[in-house]
C-alpha cells in the first residue's frame, strides 16, 4: 500500500476563515495593489491576529497569487460559453453583458487584476501566456469560423476581444472616472444596462452587414422558444437603437466604487 498521506480534512471554521482572508485580501489589493498592500491591513480587514493570518498564507506573495488566480479564473469563464453553433451577434452580446455583469458584481476582483496589469503581471505572465492565450485562441477561432461562413464582417478576432475587454472592465476599472462625467455618486443596474445597450449596438452595427444576419430564423426561434428578432436578454434589434433616458436616477442597490 502507498504510503502517500492524504490531506487533513478542514473544519467549517478554516474553510470560513480562508473565505474570509481571501475576501479581505481582494479588497486590499484592489485599493493598494501589491507593493502598497500589507498583511497587517488585510489582518485588519479580516478581524483576526497576524499570527492567525499567516497560519493560512505564509507570505504576502502567497495570499496574493491565491487572490489572483481565482479572480483569472472567474475572468476567463465566460469565454467557454461562446456558442460557435450560436448566432453571432447573439453570442457576442451575451459575451458583452456577462462582462458586464462581472464588472457591476464584482469590480474588485477586475481592479485586483488591472494592478498587476500595471505592475507588469510579474505573478501571472505564464498563465496569460497559457490559459488566457488557449482562451484568446478558442474566441478567435470561433470568429474566424463566423467570418468565413459569411456571418459577420471581416474583423481581427484578437482586437476584437481587446477592445470587449476594455468596453467592459472600465467601468469597473475607472469607475471614478465614470461617476464623475455622469454625475452621479454610484452607478446602478440601471446605468450597466444603458452601458450593454450601447455597447452592444456600436458592435453589432459594426460587425453584422445587416440586421438579418443577426436575428434567429422563426425555425430557430420556435424551437428556442425565443421570439424572432430577440439577440440578448429580451432585448430586440429595435431596443438596442432605443433612446436613451436623460434623467439617469440613483437607485439604491448594485454600488461600484
């Protein structure tokens, strides 16, 4: 028999404490990145000893890396869910507002990872060439296959996901910078959804030659259960020309910054 031994199995209280640590831990390098982060901060954040906080994380470094690769994590996932049997400008307009959706739930983790975009990615350059470069690859195949049945525009499917990327973890990313040309103190569901609308409308009128290439055939439609004309999330051709609401109202839930 092997002599190999199996790990301890953790008690309820680690596995919360770790949840803890790590949640405590995003924050801090959101707001300070890693150079101005520090375990006593994090210990603060956390409400627990140092002492307790290294019996998890040995090192700064450590606690950071595990910070980083669960936000890549996270990150890359949507990618996997881009449909290459799908409609184009369906799948794309998904992609777009799962993007968004991140950025409103979750604009520390994006914030986490611009840091070390900054700082150079010295934790997580091997997995960007890896993981995020197998997943940059998969979504540029796709698009090929898209371009070359006739489906969309010629485009640089590498480019292409730069510029989603950048549409969509900036307003996570300079959320300051949005609130103030806005005006507002905080930005709402309300705001992400005018934010997909547009963004959605400048791709799809940029990417698709006409609106038919764009709509599910009433075939598909019928057996989707989806009506005819419908891209993403209930919203239409027309929705996405739609005007926009001038008195952008504050509601009280989904904060970022």
């Amino acid at each position: 028999m092997s002599g190999t031994k199996s790990e301890p199995k953790r008690t309820r209280i680690q596995i919360r404490n770790e949840a803890l640590i790590l949640k405590s831990a995003r924050t801090v390098f959101a707001d300070h990145g890693f150079s101005g982060a520090t375990m006593e901060k994090i210990a603060e954040l956390a409400d627990m000893s140092q002492s307790n906080l290294h019996h998890y994380f040995k090192t700064k470094a450590d606690l950071y890396l595990s910070v980083l690769e669960r936000t890549l994590g996270v990150w890359i996932e949507p990618l996997e869910g881009l449909d290459p049997l799908g409609d184009p400008a369906a799948e794309i307009m998904t992609y777009v507002g799962r993007k968004l959706e991140m950025a409103r739930k979750d604009p520390e983790a994006s914030r986490v990872f611009a840091h070390e975009m900054l700082d150079g990615a010295p934790f997580i350059t091997a997995r960007l060439q890896t993981q995020v470069r197998e997943k940059a690859r998969r979504f540029a195949d796709i698009v090929e296959s898209w371009v070359a049945a006739g489906k969309m525009r010629p485009v640089d499917p590498y480019h292409l996901i730069f510029m989603i990327w950048a549409m969509t973890q900036h307003y996570a990313d300079f959320a300051p910078q949005v609130k103030a040309v806005l005006g507002l103190s905080r930005l709402t569901k309300a705001e992400f959804e005018e934010a997909d609308r547009t963004i959605c409308s400048v791709l799809v009128g940029g990417l698709f030659t006409c609106p038919q290439a764009m709509s599910p055939s009433p075939a598909d439609a019928v057996d989707s259960g989806q009506s005819v004309g419908t891209l993403h999330d209930g919203l239409t051709l027309s929705d996405l020309a739609g005007p926009s609401d001038p008195a952008r109202e504050v509601l009280p839930d989904s904060e970022v910054g």
